[in-house]
C-alpha cells in the first residue's frame, strides 16, 4: 500500500544507481529563514515530551514545529551550555539530555531546573585531572546499564558514570580519534573511528578487542576509518568508511558484505555518515551523493540528490544525520539545513506537463468514460490516457490564434464543447477539429470574447426551448438558442436579458445544477443567485446582509458543491466557506475555515476538501473540524488555485503551474493524536523561574501578580497548531490565540487559580487534552481574611471602648449633675430656708410693729434672694460649652470683682500668664474654680477690710496656679471655723477645699492677724 500511494510526482531527482523506478519522495526543509541557529545540522534527536531538538555548528535547538528556541555556550558562564558546535544528542530514561560537543566537552540540560542550574558542564580542566580529558566528542550511546559513551577525538571511547560523574577508559593506550559507535544484541559496543578499523568493547567488563592486522595504518585495507556504525531491526551491523563502499555484517552468517557500485545492489561512491530505517527501508546518509535509500525487499539502492530547481529534493549533498520521529516523518540534517519527510505528503502525487518553455495555466479537467484525462490548458488540450504518464498534446488554433482551453462540457445528446478565450466551439474527438456554433459570427459577444475566457456551460430550457447557457466571464451570462441557431446576449435589444433575467453581476464564474434540478450561480459581487425556471427565468439573488442573521458572508462566490442532503456548501473569496440549507434558506458561516477561498468538492465521506492561498484545506462537517496540507510545489509556483476536479473513482486533482497534483481523499489519514501541551516556562517580569512548574501549585507574593506562562505543543505532521488558554477565578472563558503559545497576566487580585491550556492541529475540534497548573497568589495582609478578622475585632473593641467611654460619660454627666443639684439643693434650699425663716422672723416684727428689726429682716431677705440669683447664674453659666475657653473665665473674674472691689475702695490688681488664655477647661472644673474665685473674692469684701487685692493666674508644669493675696486684717486658724460657718455659700472655707479636690488639686490657705490672708489653688488643665 505505501508503495502505491508514493507513485512519483516526476523523475527529478538525479544520479539514480538502480534500473527499477525510485519512489519519489518531496522534503520539506528548514533553514536559519525559518529560525534555525545554523545551516549545518549534525545531529537531531525527539526528546520524551515530543519536541525535536537539533544540534548545529552555532548551538542547540528546540523546535515545537513552528518555533525554534535556541541555546548556546556564553562565555564565563557555568549556567550555559559547554559548546557551540552540537555533535550528538541523547535523552536518558530520567528525561535529561546529555549533548556532545567538538568545542566544550559533554552537557547536561534538565529543563526541569531553575534557570541557572538547566545546564551542567563537564569540561577539560588541565588543572584538574578528574575531568573529561579532552572537549572533542563525536558521538554519545547509553548501554543497558546506564552509563554513557563518548567517542573522542584522540582520546578513543571513555565510559562515563552518571552516578559519580568519573569517566573511564577501557583502552588506555589508544590515542585514537573515535568517530562513531553502536551497540549489538549481545551488549558489545563497536567503535569506529579514524584507522585501526573497529574497537570492540564489552560494556559490563570493560574489555576489549581489535583486529591486528589494522596495527599498520597505512596497509590500506578495507574499512580501516569508519565513519558510521548502525543496528537495524535484524541486528546487522551497517557501517560506511573512508573508502566510499557500504559495509554489512551479517549477524547470522557472521559475514561481512559489501555494496558498491560493481554489486548486484550498486551502491553509490560515497562515504556512509548515517542511517536510520522504516519498516521496509534502509536510510543512508552520504557525504558526497545525498541519501540513498535502500530497498530490502527488492535488493535495491535509490539515490536521492539535491536539485536546485526543484523545491521538494533533498537540501544538500552532504547528509550529516538521519533521524525517524515518533509520527514516522524522517529528518535530515545537512549542511544546507534540515530536509524533512512527512509520509502524509506523498499522498498527493504532482505530475507535470510536458516541457515546453512557457508557463501553462491549467483551466478545467474533464474524463472520458474509458478514464482518459482531458486537461484544458492555456496551451491547448493535454490528453492523459488511463493507467499511462505520458500526455498527448493537442494545440488549439482558431483564424490563426493559439487558443487557451478554459472549459469542458458534453450536453445529454453526446456533443463535446470547449469554452476558449475566444468563443464556445464544439469538439470533434475524432479529427480533433472545432466549429463554431451557427450564427455566432453574428453576436457581438460571443464571436470573439474581449479579454476573458468561458467559465462555465451547462443546458437549460428558456420559454419552453432547450438553450446552452455559457458565461463569458465578465460579460453577464449568454444562451445559444438551439431552435433559432443563434446566441442571445446582453447586446441583444429585443430579449434584453440584463433586464428580464435581473442579471445585476456581470461576473458569473459558476453554473450549478443540484440533485432537484435547481440551477445555482456562483456570482463575484451579488452571491449566491437562485435560477427560477419559470417560463421566462429570472435570478433572485441572495447575498450578504450584516444587519440580518443568516445571510451569506460574503457576496464574492468562488464554487458551489451540493452534499447528500441536497444542501449546498459554498466558498467566497474573502468569507470562507458558507453552507446553505434549502429548506430554511439560511446561511451558516464556517469560522474555521480560511476566508479566501476558491473551488470546493465534496469526498465520500462527505468533507469537504477547498482550495485557499495555494494549498489544500479539509473541513469535517461531522467533527467541525480544519485541516491545512501542504502540497509538493517543485518548481516553486506558487501552489495550486483555481477548481477542483473530482473523476468517476472519486480521485481529485488540483492544478499548478504547468502541473496537477491527483489525490485519493479518502486514502489519506490525517487523523493525529491531540497534540500534547506542555508549560515550557514561567516568568515574573520577565524574568525565568521555570523550576516553578514542576510543582502541583505556584505560590506568588501578591507583588509577583505580573507573569507570562508560555507554553508548546510539538506537532509536526501538520503544523497548524493552534491554542487556546484561560485562567480561571479571572478569565470567564476560552481565549482562543492562534498559534500564539504565552499568556500574560497582570494586576491579579490575591487567591487562587488554575492556569488551563489546551492545542489543536484541526481548528475548530479542541479534543480533551488540557493541560494546567495551580496559581496562588498570597494577597497583602490588608486583604486577607485575618485581616479582615482582626479589623473586626478592633472595630468591635472601639466600639466597645467608645460605648464604654459614652456610659463614662454619660454616668461622669450624671454625677455633674447630681453634683449640681446637690449644689442647687444646697444653695437653693439653705437660702429659701433662710427666707422662709426671715419671714416669719418679718411676719412676728410686723405684728409686733417692731419697725426697725422689720427693716432689718427685710433687708436680709432681699440680700439673701440676690445671692441666690447670682449663684444661678453662675451655675447656668459653668454648663455653657461655648465658655470652656480660659480666655472667657479669665474675662467673666475680672467683670466680677473689679466693680465690687471698686465700690470697697480696695485696689485691685489682676496677672494672668496670656498662654493660660488658649487653654479649655472641663465644665466641672469650670464651675468649681470660678467659685473658688468667686468664694475668694467674697471673702475678702466681707472679712478682710484690705486695701489691695492681688490675683494671679500661671500655668506650671501642665498646673493652673491660681493666688488671691490681700494685705487685710487677716485671722487666726482658730477663728477659721467661724468664718466658715459665715460664708455666703453655706459652705465656707471648707467648700473651697473640697472643690480642689474635685479638680485633683488642692487649695491652701494661709493667714495671720494684721498680716492679710493668701489663697493658693493648684490644679491640673486635664
């Protein structure tokens, strides 16, 4: 089967070695266009997660199918990897890659590792007789114990420890360059290298074997440098050498075999570099011929070379490695880049017309009933008949001008038409001569066609006669009435077809007749138009709508192709592909599709396969899925365009220039895994912490909430690998980003997320392979729940101190007033007590008619009374808020002594420190120290008889000092009691104590007769 379906494109490759056909084979290739780091590849490797890695002669690559990312040795630093020039790379069980190199010695890289530690060097270090003993290694091989192999230049083959990085020399005394090793089925290690033909090494003992008669370098016998080793899946031992001839030893006979060109399989002069195998055949990588393949089952050798003027051979002559990938696709390095065989390529078959010098534009297929192939050309008719290559060529000529084949057609009663750029001409197979149809000489249009080609033919019944209706693209449509023998056009002034038919697009690229007999017309400005087969037919048009919900997408109608249902699905260029449903007459986009597309066609399976930008797309209507195939462009035309021609066995062909490409739809497997999806790092401004993702959960400091996750999904077949990612707790669905493979993040609230990330090769079909990651970013403290507990608990504990301090309050309120009417009850009660005494005093002076003592009570009355009334009003006054402020009790002393002091005759002089002014007392200690004072001052107008008062006020370390000093007669301590009992206030010199004290002061008072009294009141401000 995988012979048939590799039938060759054309024999373009040079240097065939075999009589027996070579299977053609197209390469893709990879150059530093494509973001390799160097054109010379020497070796190339598929690591466990499915990334193909590739070591150059200027560092390592790591490609995902799309992106390369590059590593190489930085000089002076440790973190980088040892050598710029990669010769050989390995992967151990554990998933680190172990690469070797011509210019540092050996690497280690796990890129599970932070940053700075990916990278381990094993270096040649004079100093240190430990290390690798020399930088130069050509080859790496693990044996089934563990332990690496290192071919070296000039220091033979070394065994290197994994567990205590020591290496070992089984040969000690061989200075030779080793170039290449393989393992045989019995653990033995053959080593080739620069003469003295092969080593062999016993990898458990360490002993070791060579053939004597190599011990003359210069004897000239066979295969004494061997430049390449290889076992194939029946345990022979394959090597090439110096001398340009393939060796092979034979496991079973314990034979060696040659193949050169004097063999029965001639193998080309060339020096073997490296092998790998399929499940039929040999490759062989040359360093002269390019790769030669070889055929086991047919004992033969095909030689592929490179070609210059064909873009699918091989990218150079010099083949360094050859690598088989999981997927079967094989990879070659060379000195020119990388050449890449994908087997699902060598489905299409490219098969190209005959040299002629010109560019020749295909137009149109179509198929005899014996399965020859017409091809209608820009240089006439080429005939391809069934089951041979080669093309008959049929030039087309008409009043002397060359006439380009646009169109085939054959109406129901066997006649052949060609559509030309000059006019519409009938065919006779036979003679291979053309007629115009009677009358055409007469009709402006159709005698000779300006500037455009015929597009589409098909048979039709206009006013109960049978018509041929033909498009001249650009042109509007024409008819060929068969019963009048003459064309109707847009010049016609009696049909007037413009206007009867309502042909509003002069581009009709597509006639389409359905399964129900429905005529359809793919139309280049007006979309899709609907043929009406009335008696005289008319064209409803049906076209793009933005504002209503199921319309076209785009009026530019490329093809139309009906499925089983009777549905039609239809490509625009500029829109995509649409599917129309007949029944509801609405359109669906196909947003997965590309949007400028050209012809369609409809396999068994009912997909749809469509031409866009030069290759070849699929869509699954069952899967809603897209698929992209690259196709074989050999000459480098600009790939295939135009319709798509489908034959009787349902093989399909495309057209290029000056080729097709013939393909079986339903042959071709293009069913591939889910791409796996793999984080590949993890950066915090920018800065790498890839060691991260190898834990279950990222912990982030909420000022970390800036981070790019990227990420790949190595896909090789296709290529078309597209993403879509979403962080959950911030994204609220799928962000779809192309083949964009990072994701930025910014500004993220503290808490939890999980990072989701997924790929697909078929847009529109996203599979179930996810893969994620657990985020946590720790939030600042203010915004944490403790937080927020402990904001709780101190709001509850101001409240509750606030609520505390109000009952304080409230209750400190409560003893002021309590104190207050203690005081009015005192005050108030002690004297109306003594007037109610003072009248009945009155009353009994009254009856006695006792006139002077009457008097006398009276008078103590009326005192009496406006004492209390200046009490009051000094209580009411000390409750007043607005008199908190010193500057105002200051104010309201001086307003009360300086007139009763005058009327005494008593000097009064009043010193007060001004800062004492911006100071606010409390209301009680307010009202107590103005009634000290006011105490004070009455004291001295009544018992003193002083001449000069001297009041003071001064504040001392956060204390009011208050002294009220006169120079009167003065008293004893033992006359004190009487004098208290005398006082006004009923309280006496005792109540100015005890007011101190209710202010947290004290009040002194000291006196002598004859020498004046003093009254000192400290108290604090708070």
């Amino acid at each position: 089967m995988r012979i048939r379906w590799l039938i060759s494109f054309v024999l373009f490759f040079t240097g065939q070695f075999a009589v027996a056909q070579a299977p053609s084979l197209y390469f893709n290739r990879i150059t530093t266009q494509n973001g390799l780091s160097h054109n010379k590849v020497n070796c190339i490797l598929q690591d466990q997660r499915g990334f193909i890695w590739m070591g150059t002669d200027d560092g390592l690559n790591r490609f995902d199918g799309r992106r390369f990312v590059v590593f190489r040795h930085e000089p002076g630093n440790n973190a980088s990897i040892s050598g710029n020039i990669i010769t050989d790379l390995i992967e151990d069980e554990n998933g680190v890659l172990w690469i070797a190199t011509s210019d540092g010695g050996l690497s280690k890289y796990d890129h599970r590792l932070s940053p700075d530690k990916q990278f381990k060097q094993y270096r040649n270090i004079p100093s240190d007789p430990a290390s690798i003993p020399v930088n130069i290694v050509n080859d790496l091989l693990q044996d089934s114990y563990g332990h690496l192999w290192l071919a070296t230049g000039g220091y033979s083959v070394l065994r290197f420890n994994k567990l205590t990085e020591k290496f070992e020399k089984p040969d000690p005394t061989s200075r030779r360059t080793a170039l290449k090793m393989c393992l045989d089925s019995k653990g033995v290690l053959w080593v080739g290298g620069q003469g003295g033909g092969i080593l062999k090494v016993d990898t458990k003992t360490l002993a070791y074997e060579t053939d004597p008669k190599y011990t003359n370098l210069y004897s000239g016998l066979p295969h004494a440098t061997v430049t390449a080793l290889y076992k194939d899946s029946n345990d022979h031992i394959w090597f090439g050498s110096w001398d340009n001839v393939l060796y092979r030893y034979d496991v079973v006979t314990q034979n060696e075999e040659v193949f050169n060109q004097s063999t029965a399989a001639s193998f080309p002069v060339d020096e073997a570099t490296s092998f790998s195998e399929d499940d039929e055949r040999l490759w062989i990588g040359g360093r002269h011929a390019g790769l030669t393949i070889y055929d086991n089952k047919q004992n033969q050798f095909f030689n592929y070379r490179y070609d210059a003027s064909r873009e699918g051979s091989i990218a150079d002559d010099q083949v360094n490695c050859i690598f088989s990938c999981r997927n079967k696709m094989f990879w070659i390095g060379t000195n020119k880049g990388v050449s890449v065989y994908n087997p699902l390529q060598q489905y299409f078959v490219q098969a190209f017309l005959p040299a002629t010098g010109k560019k020749i534009t295909i137009y149109d297929f179509y198929e005899e009933k014996n399965g020859d192939l017409w091809i209608g050309t820009s240089n006439g008719i080429y005939i391809q008949k069934n089951g041979e290559k080669n093309f008959l060529h049929q030039p087309l000529s008409y009043k002397g001008e060359q006439l380009s084949v646009t169109k085939f057609f054959s109406d129901s009663k066997g006649n052949f038409y060609i559509g030309t750029n000059y006019s519409l001409f009938i065919y006779d197979k036979k003679t291979n001569r053309i007629s115009l149809l009677s009358g055409t000489e007469q009709d402006p249009v159709m005698k000779k066609i300006i500037d455009s080609r015929v597009v589409s033919i098909i048979e039709d019944n206009i006013e109960g006669k049978p018509v041929l209706l033909v498009s001249p693209y650009g042109h509007f449509l024409t008819y060929y009435d068969f019963t009048s023998k003459k064309w109707i056009s847009r010049t016609d002034t009696v049909k007037k077809i413009i206007q009867q038919f309502n042909l509003k697009d002069n581009l009709i690229r597509k006639f389409y007749r359905g399964k129900t007999n429905q005529l359809w017309f793919a139309t280049g400005k007006m979309g899709l138009a609907e043929w009406t087969s009335n008696s005289l037919p008319k064209l409803n048009f049906k076209t793009n709508n933005p504002a209503e919900a199921g319309t076209i997408s785009n009026d530019n109608v490329f093809d139309i192709i009906e499925d089983a249902k009777n549905n039609l699905w239809i490509s625009t260029y500029g829109g995509g592909l649409n599917y129309f449903d007949i029944k509801s007459k609405k359109f669906e986009h196909i947003g997965a599709t590309n949007n400028l597309l050209e012809g369609i066609q409809v396999d068994s399976k009912e997909q749809v396969w469509m031409i866009s930008n030069g290759n070849l797309h699929k869509y699954n209507p069952q899967t809603k899925s897209y698929s992209s195939f690259s196709l074989p462009d050999l000459d480098k035309s600009g790939g295939v365009g135009g319709n798509i021609f489908k034959d009787s066995r349902g093989f399909m062909y495309v057209a290029g220039l000056n080729y097709f490409i013939r393909f079986k739809p339903e042959a071709i497997d293009d069913r591939a895994s889910q791409p796996k999806i793999f984080l590949t790092d993890f950066k915090i401004f920018n800065t790498s912490y890839n060691q991260l993702l190898s834990q279950s959960q990222i912990p982030l400091r909420y000022k970390q909430n800036y981070f790019t996750i990227e990420f790949a999904a190595p896909e090789f077949k296709t290529g078309q690998v597209q993403y879509s990612y979403m962080l959950e707790g911030w994204d609220k669905d799928w962000i779809e980003s192309g083949d964009r493979n990072f994701a930025n993040y910014s500004n993220l609230d503290g808490g939890n997320y999980t990072f989701k990330v997924r790929a697909t090769n078929k847009k529109g079909n996203w599979g179930r392979e996810v893969t994620s990651i657990a985020i946590r970013i720790v939030p600042p403290f203010r915004k944490t729940p403790l937080f927020f507990i402990l904001c709780g608990a101190v709001a509850a504990l101001i409240i509750y101190f606030m609520y505390r301090y109000r009952i304080k309050e409230l209750l400190k309120r409560q003893a002021i007033r309590n104190r207050i009417a203690q005081d009015l009850h005192d005050s108030v009660g002690s004297t109306l007590s003594s007037i109610s005494v003072y009248s009945q005093v009155a009353k009994i002076q009254y009856e006695r008619g006792n006139n002077t003592e009457l008097k006398h009570v009276l008078d103590r009355i009326g005192v009496t009374s406006t004492d209390m009334i200046s009490e009051m009003n000094d209580i009411v006054w000390a409750l007043n808020p607005q008199n908190d402020n010193m500057e105002k009790i200051v104010q309201r002393m001086e307003s009360f002594a300086k007139p009763l002091l005058k009327t005494k005759n008593v000097a009064f002089n009043f010193n007060y420190d001004p800062t004492v002014l911006n100071l606010n007392l409390s209301m009680e200690k307010r009202k107590n120290f103005y009634l000290i004072f006011k105490e004070a001052i009455n004291n001295v107008l009544k018992y003193s008889n002083c001449k000069n008062l001297d009041i003071s006020i001064q504040l001392l370390n956060q204390q009011i000092e208050f002294t009220v000093r006169d120079d009167g007669q003065g008293f004893d301590k033992e006359q004190l009691k009487t004098l208290a009992a005398r006082s006004m206030s009923g309280n006496g010199l005792n109540n100015m104590k005890r007011r101190a004290e209710e202010m947290g002061g004290e009040c002194d008072i000291k006196s002598e007769l004859g020498k004046g009294t003093t009254v000192h009141l400290r108290f604090p401000i708070t």
